[in-house]
C-alpha cells in the first residue's frame, strides 16, 4: 500500500470512481479531461484494492454538480458510503463531486461517520483526520467559489455587450422584431433530409418565435417545483432523447 491512512478494513470493502463533467458537449469534445476519471481504476488498484472490488460511477456525465437533486450517481454513492459499504471514494478534483458546499461537507460527514476515505489523483484524505478535514473542507470551497466566478465573468461579460448595444432579449409575447417580421425573412436551418414545416399563412414564423421557444424550453418556471425544464430530461446534444433510464416528473417522482 501506498498511503499509511489505508488498512486493511478498507480494502476489504468497495472502492468507488466518482467521474462526471458538467455537460455533455465536455464529455464529447474534452477527451483527455473524459478519460482522466477513469484512470483512477487503476490509482484504486495501485493503492491495495483489487480490481473485482472497484466500482466506476459515471452515470452522472452530462448534469451539472451545482445540486445533487438529478445526480442519481452522487445520491447512490451517498448511500453506499452512508451503508458503510464504500473503502474510498475517488475523484479527479473536489469539483466534480459537488460545486456546493452543502452536498460537500455532507459528504465529508457521512464519510467521516463511515470510517471512507476520499482521494484523488496526488493523495489520499481521511475526513476523522482534522488536518485532512480541513483541507478538504477547503477544496470543496474553491470548488464553490470557482462556480461563482465563473457565473460572475458571464454576468459581466453581458453587461459588457449591453453598454454596446449589442444585448438581445425577448420580446413580450405578440412582438416580433422589424427586420423579422415577414415569412420571407425566416431562413430554416435544418438536418439534411429533414423537411421543412408547415406554417400557416396566418401565422408566419419568425426568429422571435423561435427565441421564444428556445426559452420556453430551458425555462424552470415552467414547472410545478420550479427546478425542471424540458431540457433537464430532453438533452439537445441528444437529439431530443432522455439523458436518464428514468424521467423525474415535476413532483420529483419517477414517470
């Protein structure tokens, strides 16, 4: 064994890969930040696990660490360790277990209680530890801190475009922009193969409507518990399809 912190009671028991990225157009195109996770199989292997107890999670790619609520991966990780069936719990960095500090430090609790170590690809942390508390604890700050900068440079990056009269927003239901108001200056842009549809004489397309629909699409107010939209279960990047052997309704239970 590798690390001091690892015993015998630890091995003896499961030792879970947590790997996901936030969206799927990450998982497809960052193939080194893909495949990274998943070469902590082996790290869990090298460090006194045999490969018949080593569990890859990964069935979290694609949803956003910023809450647990859809993460099925986490929540069934969560209850393992909770069971005291989990050794080790590891990741590529703190970020890709939780972007907030509550799911994080309940996490460390839980492991803690458990007597589960958490590691990563540089070193193996102990949460009864205090010094290793500590620094996890601090990992998983920066990881929430880092979520919010990056929303803050987005945020100012709009008001950037705004003081150049750039920013678009939509237009309240019944508007449509001057230089889109005509069916004739509605391009479609579709698939080859793919038909265009059928539109009323009446009732043109346009871009706004399709502006409109795009929001509607993603917009959570649309939900009875506010925290769903269309796009939680349809995923664009997969043609529309489910992202989840399971649909979550707007009550949260399994449709």
């Amino acid at each position: 064994m590798t690390s001091t912190k690892i015993h015998s009671t630890h091995c003896e028991r499961t030792a879970l890969v947590y790997v996901r990225q936030s969206t799927w157009l990450q998982v497809l195109e960052n193939r080194e930040s893909t495949e990274r996770p998943y070469n902590l199989r082996e790290r869990a292997i090298e460090l006194g696990w045999p490969a018949s107890r080593v569990e890859v999670i990964d069935e979290d790619q694609g949803r956003s660490g910023s809450t647990a609520t859809f993460r099925t991966g986490f929540q069934r990780l969560a209850a393992e360790v909770g069971l005291g069936k989990v050794g080790i719990v590891l990741m590529l960095e703190a970020s890709r277990l939780a972007r907030n500090n509550s799911d994080w430090y309940r996490l460390i609790e839980i492991c803690g209680i458990s007597g589960t170590l958490i590691a990563d690809e540089s070193a193996v942390y102990n949460p009864r530890e205090p010094n290793d508390r500590l620094l996890l604890g601090v990992k998983g700050t920066l990881s929430e801190a880092e979520l919010f900068t990056l929303r803050t440079r987005l945020y100012e990056g709009r008001w950037n475009k705004a003081r150049k009269g750039l920013l678009r927003f939509l237009l309240p239901v019944g508007f449509v922009l001057a230089a889109t108001s005509f069916a004739g200056d509605f391009r479609w842009q579709l698939p080859n193969g793919i038909p265009e549809p059928a539109v009323p004489p009446d009732n043109p397309m346009n871009e706004a409507k399709v502006e409109l629909g795009r929001h509607l699409f993603y917009d959570v107010r649309m939900s009875v518990n506010r925290k769903q939209s269309c796009g939680s279960c349809h995923r664009q990047e997969l043609a529309g399809q489910f992202s989840a052997q399971f649909s979550l309704d707007s009550m949260e239970s399994v449709s």
